[in-house]
C-alpha cells in the first residue's frame, strides 16, 4: 500500500542538509532560542542565518555566528531561502502579517504567538497546509510543557473530551501570595518586581493569556475552533485572604483555572478563580509552574505540568518544533492532512457547586433572605460557614450550592445584589471536584 | 534545499489508503486496541484485518468485525501484508523472534512490550532502520502517559539530564497502604484481589519491571544504551508502616522510585524505595497512578503523569504509535535517522542524604557504636529520630545521613551488621529532596 524502497531514497535528503532558520524578534526568547541553536550538535544542523528585530544595533551579541545577518527589515528575510522563520515579536500586528507572507512564499513558521495562533490559527493552517508547509505552535502554550505535542501526538489515540489548567504562572504566583496573607495589590507587586506580571496585568490577571492558550488548547486537543472572545473570563482581582481561608474549610484552595470541555455536542470553555481540592493535581502547581490535564474517552486523565513561561523553557519548545519540521523536511514531505477543526458557540454555563462569598453589615434576617433567593431559582445550599472574628459592619460568610448551573446561580446573583446589606458584591467562584 | 512542490506530490499517498493492522496478543490491552480501533471514525483508516492467539477460539469476539481473520499461527499472519504487526504478548520469547521476523518481513512494529525493548531494543531499532520500518514502542512505559513521545518530540530540543519517576503502580499501590497502616503481606493481598499484582508479585515488588520501563526511558530521553540487569534494583518488602511514621518527621513518604542522571559523562541509575518530600509531585502519584519527571539542561523540570497500566490507557498508547506511523508512512516515508544510543557502564553510586533504619535489642551505647563506625568512614550524622511507645526488645529507630555516596553508606552498614543488638538488618533509603 505504501510507497516502495526506491521511491523513499529518491525523495529522502541527507540528515547533513542545513536547515537555514531566520529568528524575528530578539528578546529574551529570541536569544534563547539562538543560544539553544548555537549549542546544538546533534544529527540535524539547525543554522540561524538571520535576526531580524527593531532597531537591530542595540540587539547585536558576540556570541552569535559572524555568518549571521543581522537586519531590521523584514522583507529581506523573506526574500532569502530560509528554511523556517521562527516569529517570536508577540502581539497580533504586524506578526500575523509577517507570518501570512512567510507561508506564501513558501517558508515554514515556528511561532510562540499565542494570540496569533487563537485569533488566526484557522486561516494560517490552512495558509500553510495549501503551501505545503509547516506551522508549529508548540512554544505557545505553558512554556516548556510539551502538552501540544502530547495532545497531537502522544494522545492521538484517544478521544479528549476536556481539557483544563493552570495556564498563567502570574495568577497562580499571585494566588499564592495571596493564599500566604498578602493582598491582591502586594502581591501583584511582588509578582512585579518579580519579573512575573508586566506593568499592564490586566492580561494576566483579568484571564485573556490563559484565554488565548485555552483556545490553542482546545484546537489541538479537542479539534475545536472557537474565537477567544467567546471565552469567559472573569478576574481573579476580587479574591482575598479570607476566601483561601473558607476554600481551606472545604478541603479546598483557589486557582485561575482554565476550561475547555466537549459534552453532549455542546463546548464549554470558561478562564476564571475557581475552588480546587487541596489534593488534586492543580492545587499542588506552585509558584510560576503551569499544569494542563487533559481527560480521554479511554486514557483518563493525563498530567502535563512544568515552567510555563521563561526564555529557556519556552526556547525548548521553539526548538522541539524546530526539529520536528527538520524531520519531516528532510523526509521529504510536508505535515500531513488532520481533519479541520469544527466551529463551536461556546457555552461557559458549567455545572459545578458554586461557592458564593458575600460581605454584609450584619442583621436579623440576612440568611433567609439570601436562603429565599436561592429557594426561589431551584438552588439547593450545600452549607453556610462563617468564621468568627470579623467585624459586624463588613461580614464576610461564605454559602455554598449544591450543583447548579453558573447560569443559575448567576440570576440569584442577580436578584441578590439589590439587598441593602451587601457591602460588596457578592463573589461567585464554580468549585472544581 | 528541501523537496520540490512536484516531489511531494509524487510521492505522499492519499489518506483514506487503508493501514492493515493485525494484533497478535489478544488479552486485555490487544482486545481494547481492538475495540478503539472498531470506534475510531478519523481521518486515517487503521483496519484490523488479523488477530492472533494461542486458542484464538475462544477469544472470538462478535463484535469484531467478520472480515477479520482469527488464527492461533503467527506464520499466516507473517505471510499477508498487514502494515503494522502489534505485538501485545509480552514476554521475550517468543515475542522477540516475532517482532524480528516481522521487521524482516518489511512490516512496522508497535509494541507495549517492556522487556522486549529493554533486552533487545537497540537490535530491533537498527533492523527497523535497515528494513526502512518503524518500531514504536510507546505503550512500554506507563501506559497511557505519552512520555515516550514527549521526551522524544515535545523536549527534543532540550538537552535531558535526568529522568525520574514512579513507574510501577503496584508498587504505588502497596506503598500507600502501608502508609495508612497495612502490613506489607496484607497491602500485597489487597493489591492482588484489586487486580493490581500479579499472582507471582515478584516483578512489581522487587523493581523489575519499573527497571525495564527505566531502560526505555533512558533510551529515549537520555539516549543511553544500557543492559538492564546492571540497574541497581531494590525491594520494597521491607518497609514498614513505622517507615512512614519516621518519613512523615522528615517531611516525607516513601515511594518506589526510579532513576536514570548524566552527571560528568557517567551514568547512575537504580529503582528502590526512596523518601520523597511530602511536597513534590512524587508523593501526590495515588493508586495505581504513574508519574515521571524529566530534567532538562534548559527547560528544567517537567512532569507527565497519568493511568500508567489498564487496557484502555495502554490502548490508548498503541492507537496513538500507529497512527504516528500512519501519518509517517502516508506521507511516504520511513521514520528519519535519531543518532545511535551511547552505550554506558551503570553506576548505581548515587550521592545523597540517607535514612538508616534500626531495629535492635535497647542497651547502652547502641547509638555512640552505630556513630563510631559512621564516623570512621566519614559520614555526617544528619538527626537521629526514636518515636516513643515502642517494645525495648524490638526498638525501632532512625538515623539520617548527609548527602554520602550510596557505596559509602552500604561500606558503613557492611560493618553495623556484625553488631549483636540488631534485631533484623538495617534499611537504607535515599531521601530525594
């Protein structure tokens, strides 16, 4: 059925070929990349012969090659014979432009964009599928965690219906601090100084980093096309100390965690702090560590965990798809055909116990009001907890619901925020068993 | 430099060419390999047209479907011309002479058979080579856990140090019990009525087949080249639940780990019962789980974890190898050259802290004895723990060491064992923080 011997050596090249890779963007990913290039002496040569970044001079290292070119300007890139253009700039412009007009002329892209890869992930696999070339994007979900290739490759086998994580090292180190005592705004200081959170959070911490990745994610694992906005995400900028300590009475702590499930045909996909118990996989990601499991019809579930961000661990992920094209390059062929992705609407009304945390001047009467609103949307209360030691005039207790839909709880929600006892808006968070 | 648009025409086949598949092993996992294969609708037609047991007649299956041809002789199937032959007997023989014969027949080969891989592995790589066929070997370490694929694909552009990890669930199983009070003999039985040892327990418990999974994992991640029984290989019958009780004063559980480091050109590797910090992902693996850990020179630690035996997730690992290979050979071509394995001598001289466990006779002087000869071969005391409530005649206490080399400590308890207050032979474990 397959091809003969002979048709293999006419078409299989040399491993000594070069394969001539053009690095856009020189930041600290960038420079890993190539410092990970230049100390590579494996089977296949991987040769950077351009750099192209902004501004270029200031950018200049002598640990690179003489041999290298060294260019701000993007079109003489892409005029040469480079094998691969590897587009580390970020954001969506002009990167989505530089990589449309890499594919069609013919050069294969390994990028870390992941926006990019969420918004135009469609047309530019289909972009390079007709060109006969490869798009990896690997490097754009958590870091060095080899989770895209384990979901295309090493669970192909299986039929993934869900996938969830900890997808953004910044809201988990936040969360952390948090959990320690902190405040929200100490702690995205110290994640900060950290070198963890950009001076603009609001990316990290309001969902759409983790949003972009979810998107990567449930295309790769769950062949699901869907468009990021359609994701909900909701901040983690409301959660306090005291709510770690009520997670903590049920067994439980906080995570940013990202969602992405297949069920009964419907896609569900939601980025927001969720309770999650002390012993599962999630609640032990400490620090910046990301963590993705995925869940197969017949595998179960499967923990990919490590450095989510960073220059080198995501360098390992530029260059892993770097030398997954060389292989299949140098067989001779371009990737092959996966079936297209299906398009969903997504759904973020999720059925889980909720835990709600309300924040109230004290008095008669409070529960059963509350108890009442609940009692009138067909919501069952798991149980009330309310830790002493506060003061009366900003009372914070915690009621949790039995399983409900977020859609549910969210109407209650609703009802509830006209009561004149609320000090804060009541904080809804789905919890995760 | 790489293949013309017309080359890769001339060569790459249609996807819907149909992959014949014969599964020779048809017990558990061979009949779940079956049932995905009946269930899957993909892009890539993978048919099962033989199935081959011993009695095959009372494996017959209704609903296999009717083209299928059952036979009890491996020759017939040798004759036809299935693509892959995937061998589920386990066992080297006569497994070893199938697969060869079947690399030589020009067929491709997926196996979940550890030993086989371990023992013969590199023969049956360059055969495969040679023969232009794949051998994909996926399913031989934990199951369902693609750490096969990720070490090779996902972290191939790391440079990997070390891999570690729990990789025999029995062994996980039986140790977590005891941990909550068994007997060793009782957690044994449990775990045989649960299904999880076999009737002869000898493999699990005394590190076997956690040390073939080792010798794989070694191939792939660290492409080393050693013989197995060089592995260092300790039991587990020896832990106690007091054990446990003196791990948790450290900070730890204890755990059958496995081992394999590069360190300064030489090659360590053992599998034995170590303590492991309550904190790290060793001590959160449950059940029959597996988890290994992979330690790269540039993208640090990275975990994958999972179901790690059971016929739907080592399923899972089988379907996902064959469709590798379906993507490879629909694309035309055989599996690029990886640079041949450094074959390495073992050394099992890990240097760590130790924990020393004693059960003697109480007299004087015990300790000020057990000091001086760990003082005469240099070896720091870490701490010395002695639980209360224990008989005098049979008192059971422990001493840790600072960081020393296995033969060290192994020298010092060489002489300990002349002591006439031992009551049973110390235990030593590493402590891996």
């Amino acid at each position: 059925m397959f091809n003969s011997k002979s048709q293999l050596d006419e078409t299989r090249l040399t491993s000594r070929q070069v394969c001539k890779v053009a690095i856009v963007g020189f930041g600290t990913v960038g420079s890993a990349v190539a410092k990970l290039l230049c100390a590579r002496t494996g089977e296949h040569s991987l040769d950077v012969t351009h750099i192209c970044n902004r501004d270029v001079e200031r950018k200049k290292a002598n640990w690179v090659p003489d041999h290298v070119c060294w260019t701000d300007d993007i079109n003489e890139v892409l005029k040469t014979d480079v094998t691969v253009i590897v587009e580390l700039m970020g954001g969506l412009n002009p990167a989505y432009d530089i990589v449309r007009r890499a594919l069609q002329s013919g050069k294969s892209v390994v990028t870390a964009n992941k926006q990019l890869i969420a918004y135009h992930g469609s047309k530019l696999i289909e972009l390079a599928r007709a060109k006969q070339q490869h798009l990896a994007f690997g490097a754009c979900v958590a870091g060095g965690v080899p989770v895209v290739s384990g979901l295309h490759e090493g669970l192909a086998g299986d039929r993934l219906l869900k996938v969830h994580g900890i997808l953004n090292g910044t809201c988990n180190y936040i969360l952390t601090r948090i959990e320690s005592g902190a405040l929200f705004a100490d702690a995205l200081k110290e994640a900060q100084q950290a070198g963890f959170a950009e001076a603009d959070p609001t990316d990290d911490i309001d969902g759409f980093d983790a949003r972009a990745k979810l998107v990567v994610l449930a295309r790769v694992g769950l062949n699901a096309e869907v468009t990021p906005e359609s994701v909900l995400c909701r901040s983690i900028r409301e959660i306090a100390h005291i709510d770690f300590e009520y997670a903590h009475e049920l067994g439980c702590t906080i995570r940013q965690v990202s969602r992405a499930e297949l069920r009964d045909g419907q896609f569900l996909a939601s980025v927001e702090p969720a309770l999650v118990p002390l012993d599962s996989p999630l609640a032990s990601v400490s620090g910046g560590q990301n963590s993705i499991i995925s869940t197969g019809e017949f595998g179960g579930e499967t923990v990919f965990a490590g450095h989510g961000a960073g220059g080198n661990p995501t360098a390992v992920a530029v260059v892993s798809d770097l030398l997954h094209i060389v292989r299949y390059r140098c067989a001779g062929v371009a990737e092959p055909d996966r079936p297209a992705a299906t398009v969903y609407d997504v759904s973020n009304d999720f059925e889980t116990p909720h835990y709600l945390r309300f924040v109230v001047m004290d008095s008669p009467g409070i529960i059963a009001a509350l108890a009442g609103v609940l009692s009138g949307h067909n919501i069952n209360i798991g149980a009330v907890f309310q830790r002493p030691g506060h003061d009366k005039a900003a009372l914070p207790f915690v009621i949790t619901l039995e399983s409900c839909k977020a859609s549910q709880a969210e109407a209650a929600l609703a009802e509830m925020r006209a009561f004149p006892f609320l000090v804060h808006q009541p904080l809804r968070m789905p919890i995760l068993r």
